[in-house]
C-alpha cells in the first residue's frame, strides 16, 4: 500500500539512535493505536531477532578483513611501494584466458547469455576470468602473509567492556587495538544499523498507513480502497511517480495531522568521524564553517566527475565552504595514479595544485610521465623543481600518509567525501548540497 514516506523522513532526519527492540516495544503511536515489533512483517521481526547475532558474525567479518588489510600493508612496507601496486604487480601475473576456457566459461554460461554469441560476449568472459583468477590470486597472496608474519587473534571482538588499548590481534609485532578497530568500522557499523532501521521504519510505514486508512473506512463505512482511490488515484492528472509521491506525501501529512501520529523508534545518525585535514592542499577560508575533505585518485572517472561539482558548490556558498584534497591513488586498477598525484604534489609546491589538478581531470587519458610533465610545463611552472618535486621521497612519503589515513578510515574507493566529519553514503550535487546546507543552518 501506499506509504507516508513523506513524514517519515522528517521524524528520520530528527532521530539519533537505534536502540534493540523487544516485542513490546512501542515504535510508534496514533489516536487509538500502539505499533509495536509485532505490528511488522515476519520478516523484519525475524531480522530484528536475528541482528544481535548477525552483528557479532559482522564484526568477526570486519577483523578479519582488517587482518588481511595489515598484512597487506606490511608486506608493501617491507617492499617500499603501496598496497595497490603490490596487487597490480600480483595481477601483472594472470596469464591471458585461453581460447578453450572462454569456450567453457561461454558453454557453461549459455542459459544465461540467451542468443549472444561467443565471439560478442568473448570480452566480457574474458573480464571475468581475469577477475575470478585475480580473486582467487588475493586470497592466497593474504593467506601466505597472514602465516608470513604470524597473525594470530588475541581477544574476541565482540568481547563485553572492551578498552581502546586492548589487542585484538597481532602480526609479528604488529598489534591491532580496539581504538584502531573502532575507527575502522565505524560507518561500517553504522550502516548496519542503518539498514535493519530502514527496514523497520519502511514496514512500520505500511502498518501506520493501513490502520490509519482502515479507522477512516470504517468512520464512513466505505472500504479502504475507496479512501486511497479518493485521496490519491483519482486525483491523478499525468500519472507520473512525481504525481503519486507528491499525492502520497500530502494524504500522509493529513493522516499524520488528524490522528497525531508519534514516531518512538529513532534511527541512528550517520557518525562524526575523525578525518583528519593533514597539510594537504585546500582551497577556502581555512576558518569556513564548512570543511569538506575528498579522498581523491586523479586518473579516477568518478573523481573527474565529482571535481567540478564541488567547485560550483563553492562558488555557491562563497567564503563558506573549504575543500581539503587528499591523495587516495587505487593503483590495483590505475596505473598512473600514483605518478599524477606525484606530480600534483610539485604543482603545490609551487602553488599550482588546483590550476594543475584541473587540467589532470579532464584529460585522464594523459596522466603519464609525458603528460604530467606538459601539463606543469603549461602551466609555466619551473620544469627542474617540478621534476624534482615529483620525484622526491618527501612527495611519496605525504602520499602514503593519505593512504594510511584513508585505510585506518576503511574507505575502499574514490571519490570518498567527508563533510564536517560526515561521510556522504551517495554522493551528488543534491546530497553535498544538503549536507553543507544542514551545517551552514547548524
């Protein structure tokens, strides 16, 4: 049925915590009702049953990807390059599919692939193969470090009144505390939440609308598919979605309004994570009540994207908004990132960092020694300082920083934006424009 997502989303924006719920637990109330757990669909009263333990098997899963993550990183360490380029080389190693396994793969497969023949779907088997192999190349290449250098875990971590400096594990030396793993997961973890809370909220929506429209049925003895034709469906001019949410939205504020709806459960908010702004390149009042730092990878399509709208954003809160760019460079799958985000590293240091990386994001297709070269060249920066700049291990070595705070903060791809601290989940103009918005009213 037809949904009151419009309130809801108010009382969302206004909640704080996900709190466990029991079976009587009062998630919301209206004139003449109490919701509770059990007013939900078994299905999200099995979910809600089954969290606690499906948190704990979460939070397992979450240690032993930091594990296999440290081991990783040692292992880069110890050869002096990053973790990305320690996986591209390993999938330097994947030899090409030959013709008979795209044969299998495309027989095995044929159900699947309908009437495409085997020479169109040849490249996508092919992406595929490489793909399972470099998967299954990871997994032995974490196995082999783990034993390499001894991991071992040392306290359970779902463990009651766990201390920021208790180990969780260990590599050698190498210890992994509660503080580390707290940051690590932290939105993580509040995804979790977020999750089983949307589900709740989305069937606790149905429940509150059905019985709403039920009491007014049965006011004026008709049936409810007679109220909802007469508030939503006839009312319908061109049909469209935006027609029926905008109707939706104003028949639930009504109900809303007329039987005192009162929303208890509240969901958690997105954490306040600490991201550091380091000495990295900015651009905007360094006392602008709004910070937005972006972990960003100059030969990444998504991060050219993003650029440009960030920059607009800008210019539309004039003197409002800084932007702090850190280095995040996914070398397992871009060759060249490391070397552009050297080489915008010698644009800073001659002050060109945003003239330069502009340039870099709209010919990504250039980004290696000779382009990155052309481009400072260009910009009339002094070639000898540029290429000294670019190759220094001083320029690597605040490269890695960013990567190592990007790791500790678990962020896994590019572009990654934090706001004040808060991560954007689904990153758009309209999202960046609402949390800069939602700070600037703070």
């Amino acid at each position: 049925m037809t949904k009151l997502a419009f309130i809801l989303t108010i009382f969302l924006l206004a909640a704080s915590a996900a709190p466990a719920q029991k079976p009587t637990d009062i998630l919301a109330t209206a004139k003449g009702h109490k919701f509770t757990t059990a007013d939900l669909s078994p299905e999200v009263q099995a979910e809600i049953a089954g969290a606690p333990e499906d948190l704990k098997n979460f939070r397992t899963a979450l240690l032993n990807e930091m594990i296999a993550s440290r081991a990783l990183s040692i292992e880069a360490a110890a050869k002096g390059i990053t973790v990305g380029r320690l996986l591209a080389d390993m999938s330097s190693t994947i030899p090409t599919p030959t013709d008979a396994e795209i044969k299998a793969a495309y027989d095995a497969n044929k159900d699947a692939l309908g009437d495409v023949s085997l020479e169109k779907a040849r490249e996508p088997i092919i992406e595929f193969l490489n793909g399972k192999k470099r998967q299954d190349l990871v997994v032995k290449l974490v196995g082999d470090l783990q034993a390499k250098y001894k991991a071992t875990k040392v306290k359970d971590v779902n463990a009651a009144n766990p201390a920021p400096a208790d180990v969780l594990a260990t590599l050698g030396t190498n210890k992994i505390t509660r503080a580390e793993f707290d940051k690590f997961t932290e939105y993580d973890l509040y995804e979790f939440a977020a999750k089983l809370a949307d589900d709740v909220l989305s069937d606790l929506d149905d429940a509150i609308f059905n019985a709403l429209v039920a009491d007014e049925a049965k006011a004026e003895g008709v049936e409810a598919s007679t109220i909802v034709a007469r508030e939503i469906t006839n009312k319908m001019v061109d049909y469209s979605d935006e027609e029926h949410a905008r109707l939706n939205a104003e028949f639930g504020k009504r109900l809303t309004a007329k039987y005192a709806v009162v929303l208890q459960y509240k969901a958690p908010e997105p954490p306040v994570e600490a991201v550091s702004v380091d000495d990295d390149p900015a651009e905007g009042p360094a006392n602008a009540p709004v910070t937005v730092v972006m972990f960003s990878d100059f030969q990444c399509p998504a991060c050219s994207a993003t650029h440009p709208v960030l920059k607009a954003l800008m210019a539309e809160f004039p003197g409002k908004v800084r932007l702090v760019v850190r280095d995040f460079p996914l070398e397992s799958i871009h060759d060249n990132s490391l070397l552009a985000a050297r080489a915008a590293s010698a644009a800073n240091a001659q002050g060109k960092f945003f003239e330069y990386i502009d340039i870099l994001y709209k010919n990504q297709d250039k980004l290696d020694a000779v382009g990155l070269k052309k481009v400072a060249a260009d910009l009339g920066l002094d070639a000898a300082k540029f290429d000294a700049e670019m190759n220094s291990d001083k320029a690597l070595a605040e490269i890695k920083k960013d990567i190592a705070d990007g790791d500790a903060l678990h962020i896994t791809g590019t572009p990654t934006i934090f706001v004040n601290g808060r991560r954007i989940g689904n990153i758009s103009e309209a999202s960046l424009r609402a949390a800069i918005e939602r700070f600037l009213k703070k």
